[in-house]
C-alpha cells in the first residue's frame, strides 16, 4: 500500500466529504453571486452560465470523486 501514490482510499472518502460539505455550499454562493452579474441578460445566458458553473466545479475534484461509492480496495477480504 506504501507504493502507491496519491491519496488512500479513506483519505479521499474524508476529503470527498469536506468537499461536499464545506466546499459546495461556498461555491454555490460564489456560483450565485456570479450567476447574478448577468441578471439584466436573456434567460437563455443566464442559463448558459449556471450550466457552465454547474459543471467547472467538479473538475477539479473528478480524481478525489472518482470510485468512493465502491468497497475499500486496500481492506482484507471477509471471508
């Protein structure tokens, strides 16, 4: 297990989680905040920033996401 680099599996799944509940609702303000400097704008730009912003945040973390729904791969099988 020392081989292998980058974060563990339950460092991810801890990460994953302060992400999901600290990092989130901060963006979400952020992303509304930004959403409402084109308030005067069509709906339609409006709704084309949302999605934009809706997606850019989960790239940065797709690796820390990627296989936390899944079993450990580092723990012992049970028998």
């Amino acid at each position: 297990m020392a081989d292998k680099p980058g974060l563990s599996y339950k460092a991810r799944r801890r990460w994953s989680m302060v992400v999901l509940l600290v990092g989130l609702p901060l963006y979400i303000i952020v992303a509304s905040t930004l959403g409402g400097l084109f308030g005067g704008q069509s709906v339609l730009l409006q709704l084309v920033v949302y999605i934009v912003l809706g997606i850019a945040w989960i790239l940065p973390f797709k690796s820390l996401f990627r296989g936390i729904g899944q079993a450990d791969p580092d723990a012992p099988p049970e028998e």
